[in-house]
C-alpha cells in the first residue's frame, strides 16, 4: 500500500492505529517521533521545545499514525501545553478518539519523577507500553535498572532505549505495530482512605451523565475533577450533576480538613518510591558534582554568569554582521549578474523591465540576507542543543523578576530573536496566564529576522566603519544597540503591562536545568536547512507577490513628462542635432557623426533621462502614496520614498527593502551602481541635500525596531489570546512607540544640529 | 544526644547539605508544580548552589528555583 492511498482512502484512514507519545518535557519524545517517522520536528536541550500536537506517519506494511506531543510533568494540566497532551489522550477532543496505543517516554536517569506521569497514564486504561530512554546517560550516572521487575510492577512491556544514539527503536517499533498489546492494569495503588470512600459515588455518578467516558477512564476523571477547577469546568455542558457532586465531596473534605488536593500526589508516590528503590540500584553517590554542575559553577555564577551570557550575544551579533559578509557579497553580484543576463537575452520591454526590476531585484535584495539569518539559526540552535539556552532562563529571573515577568519568558523571548512566531507559540509553556499574556504581547519588540535585513542595509550605508577597543566593530556595535533597544523596550513595556494592566501576584519560577550535551551538529545543520527553506518560500511568495504590485504602483500610471523635462530634452536634442550637422558639413559620414555626439552628449541625457524617470515615479500610485503620507513622516526625518516603503512594510518587514529597490531601479537608468545602498547614499532632495543622512537612518533604524510591521505575528496573537482586542493594543502601542522615538530622535538630533 | 530539628527554609542550608523535605508555605499551585519536578514532602534533596539563586539535586536532576521560592520550601538536614 502506497503513501498517497492511504491520503485518500478514507476508511483506512479512520482505522489507521494511532500511538501517543508522551513523557516528561525534554526526555526525547521528539527525537523518538522523528527516527519512527522520518520526519524533522524541532529538538532541543531545554523543557518545553514542543508545544503544540505534531503527527505523523511511521511506514511499513500497515501503516501507523504516531503523535507527537508536548512534555507534561503530570497529567493535571497547568499549562496550554500540558492540556493538549491530556486532551489527546483522554479523548476530551472533538472529532478525536483516543489513540490506540500509548508510548510513555521516561528518562531514565530519572525515574521516581517520570514514572509519577506513567501510574497517571495507565489509569486511562490504554495499551501502555514504557520506552526507558536516555539509558545511555542512565549508565553514565551509575544507575542500574532491573527492567524485568520494573515491567512486573507496572503490568506493561518496558522497553530500554537511546534515542539520540538510535539504539532500541527497532524494538519499539516491532512492540507498537503488535496488534494483541492489553491494556493496562488497574491500579494497586490508594489514595488516602477519607478521600478514597468518595470515589465510588463520583464514578457511578459520573457514569450515569456521561457514559461515553471509558469505564476504565472515569476513575482518573473524578480525581482530575476533584483537583483541578479547570478540569471541573469541562464537564460543564456535559455532566452538571456530576460536577456538583464533586463541589460537594470537595466541601466534605474541606471541613474535615482532609487535604485531598495532595492526596493523589501521596497515594502515588507512596507506592512509586518504594517500587523505584526495589528497581534501581545505584552505584554513586547522587549528591556528587557531575560535570554538568562544575560547567554550571561558572556559567550560572552570580557575577560571571550574566557576563558570559551578555559576551554570547554579543559575540552572535558580531559574528552575525560581519562573518556573513563574504556570502553575502557573492549572492549580491550574482543576483546583479542575473539582471544582467535577462536584460541581455531579453527583448528590452515592459516584460523584461517587470523580471529584472520588480522580481529579480525585489527578491535578490532579500535573500541576500540569507547568510545572516543561516549563522543566527546557527548560534541559537547551539544555545538550544547545549542547554545553554535553560541556563539563560535562571540566569535572567532575578532581572526578569524586576521587570515584572519570570525566567520562563526568557526562552520564549529569545526565541523571538529569530521570529516572534515561534517565541508567541514557546509561551504557552508558562502556566501563569497573566505572564503569557504579557510575554505574547513583548515578545515582537525583540528583533526578529526580518528586521536584519533593514539593519544591515541601513547601518552597512550610513554607519561609520572602524572599530572599537581594535575588537569590535562600530557597525557590529550597532547592530547589537538595535537588538539591545528592542530588548529594554519589550522589558520597559512588560513592566508597565504588569503595574497597570494586570496587577498581581509576583511570578513564580522553578525550572529543571537538563545536563548539558555535545551539540548535535547534523540536527543545527538541518534546522538551518528548514528554517532558511522557510525564509527563501516567505521571500518567494510574499516578497515576489509584493515585489510585483510594487513595481507596478511605481510603473503606473504612466505620466507625460513635465514642460520643464519636456524642454531639457528638446533643448539636448537641438544641440545633439546641430552638433551633428556641423560635424557632417566638414565631411564626417552621418553615422558616425551622430554616434560621436552621442558618446559626448551621454552624461546629459542620463540626465534627462532620470529625470523623465524620477517624474515618472513621483506620479506614480506609490509615489502618491509616499507624498500623501510624507507630511506625517517628514518630522521622523522620512522623505515620500520611505514613508512608502514603510508602507509596504507593514505587512512583512523585508518588504521595504524591495519597495525602495523597485523604486529607486525604476527611477534609475541603469548606469550607476546597481547596489541599493548605494543608490540610497546618492540620492538628494531637489535642493542637493542628501536624502540619508546618518540621523535619518538612525531614525529610520529606530523605526523599524519598535514598530509591529508583521500580518503573521498578529495572526497569531489572535490565535493564540482568542480575540483580536490583544493584536489590536499590540499594533497600536508599538506603532506609536516607534512614531514616538524617532520623532524624538529626528528632531532632537536636528535640534542638537547632527542634521 | 541528636539534636532535634526544626524545619527551617531551604536558603538557609549551606551547599552540599543533604535536607529532608517537609512542608512548603507556598499556594497550591506551586507547591504541586514543585512536587511534579520532584521536589516532595519527604524526599531528600542536596543543596547544590544556595546565592541569590538556588539549585537543588533531586535524584539525577537539577532544579532551579528562584531564591523567594526556596525560602518558602522548609526541611530538616540528614545526618549520614
Ligand atoms: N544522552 C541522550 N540524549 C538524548 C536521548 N534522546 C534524546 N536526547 C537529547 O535530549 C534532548 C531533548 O530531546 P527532545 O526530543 O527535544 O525531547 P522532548 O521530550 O521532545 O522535549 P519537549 O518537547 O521539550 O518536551 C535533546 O538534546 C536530545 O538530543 C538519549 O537517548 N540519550
Ligand atoms: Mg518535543
């Protein structure tokens, strides 16, 4: 059976057998989903890499659909992350059944912890089967497991494995294709005996007003209800009796002081402890320092641990800026070669002007950046593998702590250094709703990608070269103010959204450091490979789609040449003409008379000619546009050009780079440098002054860092808070910062005379 | 004679102190996030990094807790 007819087959699809996999966050869920199914879904070295469902298929003759989900440390939800694992597995979503077969992923280096999830696991009354991995890092540790008792114990096949190194998987996949796996035993485990004489009522009840819920499920529904309120809440539309019975028993409890929200934590532990001290046996001393911890005296050291972490970003945005160049350079003149080619093989035309000066300079001036973006996926993929990148997280809280949010927000922010579309999703790991809000809402202040490209264009123009201290240099230097800028702002603004908007209780932070690995390098190198693949699609798609409409609002509507150009070209073809007839009355053949002329005459009907051209772009749409908008963004320092390419930037950032290259090649003829920067540096308003000046393109800088100029980042604020209220406040607080502070910036920096 | 313990916050245990969990001051929430990572009445942790920032050592793993929670979760020190 082929891949695609199962795609189609729709019968197989509803019978196709589906596999959970769940655990502990960073215990190797992912890595076991990506060797089953061939697929690349992200790995990391920190808790909390996945966050959302991901499936996919493991082949063989009877195909099986294996689902991916994020780590949970129990299966009482805190978390967005951690509802949708237990969503999965306890059915409770619409149009899902619950899966066939559940893979409880365990670290076994770490067993006590990780099997607490696994006893809540086989009270669904599944097919369970226990995958040990990380037995590797287990042996290293000095534990020796008895999996034959552990497996006993449990009631289900224990399957030792190290997924990283590809070791067991071929048992693991002989055990999830059997078709004769039981399911789990009942569990020989009880909760204290004042809450345990509730249960049956709860169960009979619960079986009664809902009896879609599995009878071997209900035990675990009553206890999550008994818990949890937003677990009560489920049950709402579908059991009310049974959700006032549980407020009842809950009140029973209360006044007798039994303290029943602990009591599912104790009657499993009570009876895990002792089985784990029979199972593992240990041959050092746990409290030793392991290497781990002797990297961590240093890295997480009060005074070199802040050091050390300012040093990396600093270093990556150097590296960033300037290691890129060489590449870079090299896709510049080949994308400069590729216009040439075209308008050499190409009949000269509207279609061949369309290719080479919306399309091909439109997309080339953004993928240029494509090295850039390479090494700052590099650097990040690093932080992640090593588990730097939890490190980060403890760092940081002290100072996270000040500014109104926890170390938890420290990923999901840093993340967004690279796109705040994943740093919005990496929020939900945060079980305080008012810090994720708030770090949903901050987290597009941190400079994104797409900011790079302006970055470099700008500060690589405008900037002074040189360095400081003879180390860093001063365009690096700039490059990590704007980052820095970006970063005190999302700071600034969480810090104003906690004491105003949500004024609460202080955030709480507890976070495991996992050891820290040998960065994997084929996994970095294939996150480079996807995430630049993603990169050079949005440059494909958005960038091409716009980089059309833009050349045609430049190119239209087509507008007769002004009296005053009309006369500078009638006037240089007057002289052309009698330059040639002199030339021809002393016997000079016509032909090559006028083609003499014509070489004298070239610079001032370049002249002419960009003119007639830049005439034709201030009367174009865009030019209507920037001209409408020049009045608002004249005082930021922005002539009608760049308020237009800001305008275009609003639905993706790199936009304007394309915008002001369609504007400034179709304004050009052809002769000058073809690089956009240099055009940007040569252009001046009509009374000679330099458009750019050094203030203008701080400001613009400044611009680009605050303002929110992404459809896809408020796409997903929407999807992610439920409304468009949040997208909403968002866009219109950091638009206005950004008019604001280059507002400032402009006219402080007039006043001050650096104009 | 042993001298008898009184619980006492974890922040106030030097490095290397084996400690004996007993109670958390802390809201529901919290302390049942702290017991999920392992940190449970009753178990014994080692005090691995105790500063403006504390990490402690549950089995093989290592928890990290901001110094305001750690001063709300009390036990008594083992003595081997
Ligand atoms: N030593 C060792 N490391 C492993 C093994 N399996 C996975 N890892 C590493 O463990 C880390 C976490 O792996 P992931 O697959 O991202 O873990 P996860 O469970 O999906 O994590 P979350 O999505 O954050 O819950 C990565 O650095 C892996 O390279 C193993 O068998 N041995
Ligand atoms: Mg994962």
């Amino acid at each position: 059976m082929s891949k695609s007819s199962v795609h189609t087959n729709l019968k197989q699809v509803a019978k196709l057998k589906r596999v959970a996999l769940i655990g502990n966050p960073n215990v190797g869920k992912t890595t076991v989903f990506n060797v089953l199914t061939g697929m690349r879904q992200k790995v990391g070295n920190y808790p909390g890499v996945t966050v959302e469902k991901k499936t996919g298929r493991m082949d063989g003759e009877v195909p099986i659909e294996i689902i991916d989900l994020p780590g949970s440390y129990s299966l009482s939800p805190k978390s967005l992350d951690e509802r949708i694992a237990y969503d999965v597995l306890s059915g409770h979503l619409a149009n899902e059944p619950r899966p066939d077969l559940v893979v409880c992923i365990v670290d076994a280096s770490n067993l006590e912890r990780n099997l607490y999830l696994v006893t809540q696991v086989l009270d669904l009354g599944l097919p369970v089967i226990v995958a040990l991995n990380m037995m590797d890092a287990a042996e290293a540790a000095g534990l020796v497991i008895d999996l034959k008792l552990l497996s006993e114990k449990l009631g289900v096949p224990v399957l030792p494995m190290s997924a990283s190194k590809n070791e067991g998987i071929g048992k693991l996949k002989y055990q999830i294709r059997r078709t004769d796996l039981t399911v789990a035993p009942e569990r020989s485990w009880t909760l204290m005996p004042a809450v345990e004489v509730e249960i049956p009522a709860l169960i009979q009840i619960l079986a009664e007003e809902a009896p879609k819920v599995p009878e071997r499920q209900r035990f675990i529904e009553v206890l999550q209800c008994l818990t949890s309120d937003t677990m009560l809440d489920y049950w709402n539309k579908w059991a009310p009796n049974f959700q006032k019975e549980v407020q009842q028993a809950r009140l029973r409890l209360l006044s007798n002081k039994v303290p029943y929200q602990q009591a599912e934590v104790i009657g499993r532990y009570g009876w895990l402890s002792p089985l784990v001290a029979q199972v593992v046996t240990r041959k050092k001393n746990v409290g030793d320092a392991s290497v781990s911890d002797k990297i961590d005296a240093v890295l997480t050291h009060r005074v070199f641990g802040p050091l050390f972490f300012g040093l990396i970003l600093l270093l990556i945005f150097q590296a960033v800026f300037s290691w890129a160049t060489p590449l870079m350079d090299l896709i510049e003149s080949s994308v400069i070669g590729l216009g040439a080619i075209i308008r050499a093989s190409f009949p000269a035309g509207m279609a061949t002007d369309l290719l080479v000066d919306g399309v091909v300079s439109g997309v080339g001036n953004v993928v240029v950046f494509l090295p850039q973006i390479l090494l700052l996926f590099f650097f990040l993929g690093l932080m992640e593998d090593t588990g730097y990148m939890a490190r980060s997280a403890f760092i940081m809280d002290r100072l996270m702590s000040r500014v109104g949010l926890g170390g938890g927000s420290v990923v999901p922010l840093l993340s967004s250094f690279a796109c705040a579309i994943p740093g919005i999703m990496a929020a939900r790991t945060l079980a305080n709703p008012k810090d994720r809000l708030i770090t949903i809402m901050v987290a597009p202040l941190m400079s994104c990608s797409a900011r790079l490209p302006v970055y470099t264009l700008f500060i690589a123009a405008f900037l002074p070269t040189g360095k400081v201290l003879g180390l860093i240099t001063f365009q690096g230097l700039a490059m990590f103010s704007m980052y820095l800028l970006g970063t005190v702002m999302a700071f600034v603004a969480s810090m104003v959204l906690k004491r105003i908007v949500f004024k609460g209780e202080s955030s709480f932070f507890a976070m495991e450091l996992p050891p820290y690995r040998m960065p994997r390098f084929k996994q970095i190198f294939w996150r480079m490979i996807d995430r630049s693949k993603a990169f050079v699609i949005r440059a494909g798609k958005i960038i091409f789609g716009m980089s059309i409409i833009l050349w045609g609002l430049a190119r239209f509507p087509v507008t007769e040449p002004s009296a005053e150009i009309a006369l500078l070209r009638s006037s240089a073809d007057t002289v052309f003409e009698q330059r040639v007839d002199s030339l021809a009355s002393i016997g000079v053949p016509y032909a090559e008379a006028s083609e003499q002329i014509g070489a004298e005459m070239a610079s001032r009907y370049r002249r002419v000619d960009a003119a007639e051209a830049g005439f034709q772009i201030e009367h174009s749409f865009i030019g209507k546009i920037g001209h409408t908008l020049e009045p608002v963004m004249r005082p930021l320092g922005f002539d009608w050009k760049i308020s237009a390419g800001i305008v275009s930037a609003f639905a993706a950032r790199e936009v304007i780079i394309s915008a002001l290259a369609t504007i400034y090649s179709v304004g050009d003829v052809g002769e000058d440098s073809p690089l956009l920067r240099e055009k940007l540096k040569a252009d001046t308003y009509p009374n000679g002054d330099p458009v750019y000046t050094p203030l203008v393109a701080v400001s613009l800088l400044v611009f680009f860092v605050l303002a929110l100029q992404c459809m896809s980042t408020l796409a997903i604020a929407k999807r992610e808070t439920n409304s468009w209220k949040w997208p909403a406040v968002m866009w219109l607080y950091m638009t206005g910062l950004a008019y604001l502070f280059s507002l400032i910036i402009y006219q402080g920096g007039m006043a001050l005379g650096w104009g | 004679m042993s001298p008898i313990h009184v619980p006492q916050p974890l922040t106030s245990f030097s490095t290397g102190v084996l400690v004996q969990l007993a109670f958390f001051a802390l809201g529901d929430p919290e302390a049942q996030r702290l017991r999920e990572l392992g940190v449970i009445e009753g178990n014994q942790i080692h005090i691995l990094k105790n500063g403006d920032s504390f990490v402690c050592c549950v089995e093989s793993s290592r928890i990290a807790l901001r110094r305001e929670v750690a001063m709300n979760v009390f036990g008594t020190p083992v003595v081997l």
